[in-house]
C-alpha cells in the first residue's frame, strides 16, 4: 500500500468518530433533552449569568463589539472574552471531558453537546432547529449559522465549525477553509472543525495540506499501541484549553483594571 492509499483508508476510519455529530445527523426530541443532560445543570444556569454579565460589560464599553474585530485564523491572533465564573466552569468541565478521550470515545458526544450548550438553551435550540432544515441549495441553513455568527460572534466555535462544513459541502472550499481556521484559533482542539479542514484539501487535492491536517486529528483509538498517538493529542489539546482559560483570565483582568481606572477617574470629576 503506498503511502496515499495509507493515508485515505486512515481518513475514512477516522471519519467513523464523527458519523454521529455535526449538522448532518438528527435527533428526535427525545434525543435532544438526552443531550442537554449531559451537561449539569448548574452549567447551563451560570451560563445565562455570563451572557447578562457580557451584555452588561457591551453597553460599558468594556467590551468590544465583534463586528470590528478581525477574524481571527491562529490561536495566537483570537483574544477571547473574559473569563467568569461560569466559563471557568465550562472551560474546567470541558477538560475533564478531553482527558477522558486518552481510552475511550465516550465523550465524543458530550463534548459536541457541551459545544453546542456555550451559548445556553436558547441558541443550542438554534442550532437544533437548523438540523432540522433541509432547504434547497442550504440556503436557509447558510443564513441561520450566519444569523447565529452575528448574534454571538466567532467566541462560540460550535456554529463557525458548522458553518465551515455546510460550506464544505455546497462546494465552496476557499471560504470554508477560512471559517475552519476561525473556528480552529477559538477552539485548537475541535476535532470536527480539524476533520473539515482534511476534507477541504482532499477536494483540492493538496495531499500535502490533507496529511498535515490528518496530524492534528483525534486519533483512532489503537490498543496494540496502547493508544500512543491518541493519548498525545488529548495532552496537547488539554494544554492548549489551559493556554486559553489563562488567556480568558488575563482579559478579565484586563477588563478589571480597565474599570477601576473609569471609576478614579470618574471621583477626580466629582
């Protein structure tokens, strides 16, 4: 076997991890009150405190409006919002689940649920709703993840990674690349928006950029190797969710300092 043909049968049974997630599968509504049970309750709870606390921070001005930031394509480039309590949370809960990926596909779903729930219960129905949709040409899909980036901007990976694959799959693989490294700056370790990226390449048929994408996917689970390959991708996906909590917390004491400078200066006018 040459080393291409090694390379599509590794893909293929790669793809298997996602045959149940992304936007091409459905759920019944059972299905979907499963799902956001996996995620605790008090979760989802703190999660409607950040987004009241963000919309507070917006009409502060202590937080900038997406809409004129630059996307952007590496990690070293995206400045994520600042860290609160329920985001600390998240993020730590998030953790647990990619260390747990090191013997086992278990988590597999709960993460894609977890991504799905960033923005609480109301835009993950959004999402669903999408699911449901089969319009011609995706058009109303399209225009749904477009509405979703706008109200929420890039900080929530789950739909840009959506958005990458549906365009992925109208064909349009220049701007599906772009979102797949929006997607992949915000969250390094989203498998799915990784898995977009390889098949972007095999369509342009850049096998170079194909295998080096592969590299960065989850693993196949391998007992012979005692899961080598694997357990390296769940350390370096860990660290880079560490990496970016740090970053999350520096912004907020950013934003802290930022406040308390508004404040002083506000009693020298008084």
């Amino acid at each position: 076997m040459d080393s291409s043909s090694f390379f599509l049968v590794t893909l293929v049974a790669s793809m298997s991890l996602f045959s149940g997630s992304a936007f091409l599968t459905q759920q019944s509504s059972h299905q979907q009150r499963t799902v956001t049970r996996m995620i605790p309750d008090e979760l989802q709870e703190l999660e409607k405190a950040r987004a009241n606390f963000e919309y507070l921070m917006k009409t502060e001005g202590l937080l900038k409006d997406d809409a004129i930031l630059p996307l952007p394509h590496k990690k070293e480039e995206y400045k994520p919002r600042p860290l609160t309590e329920s985001s600390r949370q998240r993020r730590q809960f998030e953790m647990k689940l990619l260390a747990s990926l090191e013997d086992s596909d278990e988590a597999v779903e709960e993460l894609v649920a977890l991504w799905m729930l960033e923005r609480g219960e109301e835009a993950f129905g959004a999402l669903k709703q999408m699911e449901q949709v089969c319009s011609p040409g995706l058009v109303e899909e399209e225009n749904m993840l477009r509405g979703l980036l706008d109200e929420f901007g890039v900080h929530w990976a789950e739909p840009v990674s959506r958005l990458a694959a549906l365009l992925y799959f109208k064909g349009n693989s220049a701007e599906s690349m772009q979102w797949c490294e929006v997607a992949l700056a915000v969250k390094p370790w989203h498998f799915e928006a990784v898995h977009t990226h390889v098949l972007n390449a095999l369509r342009e048929n850049d096998l170079p950029t194909a295998v080096r994408w592969q590299r960065k996917a989850l693993p196949p689970l391998n007992r012979k190797t005692n899961n080598k390959a694997r357990r390296a991708w769940v350390k370096r996906a860990v660290s880079d969710a560490r990496e970016s909590m740090a970053k999350a917390e520096a912004v907020a004491e950013e934003m802290k300092r930022g406040k308390n400078a508004i404040m002083k200066e506000s009693e020298i006018w008084q």
